[in-house]
C-alpha cells in the first residue's frame, strides 16, 4: 500500500494494533498520530501514539470496532 492510500484510507487519529515485531501476537493499541509516509527505501511508515518516529504500515492493522481496554487518544498506555 502507497502512503498516499494509507492516508484516504486511514486518517490521522486511526485506532491501530501496532505489532512491533512482525509475527508474533503482541501487540500495542495506539493510534496513528501522523499522515503516513514513504522512506527512501521504499517502506511506508506513519507515526503512533506512545512510539518515537515513524513504524511501518505493515506492521499496524487498523481498527474498526473499538472493544474494552482501547486507550482514548493521547493517553498513556
């Protein structure tokens, strides 16, 4: 995905689950805090609520149906 799609798709304040490292099942609920994009390698990133810097879009699944336990954005998790 292009940053330019990730940003019609997904504006800034998106509920994300942000998967530091790719496979494995933790994560961390945040949300994006930025517009996403391209470095010059190529990787899209955006940045995140309680993340310094911008971490790849293939590492962040958005969220649509907010459950328990989501932090309200800004706050500290």
């Amino acid at each position: 995905m292009t940053a330019d799609e990730w940003n019609r798709l997904y504006p800034i304040g998106t509920p994300v689950k942000y998967y530091p490292v790719a496979g494995q099942a933790d994560h961390v609920k945040t949300y994006t805090r930025s517009e996403a994009w391209e470095l010059p390698n190529g990787i899209v990133v955006v940045m995140v609520e309680s993340r310094t810097g911008g971490v790849a879009i293939a590492h962040c699944v958005p969220v649509k149906d907010l459950t328990d336990g989501w932090p309200m954005p800004g706050g500290v998790f």
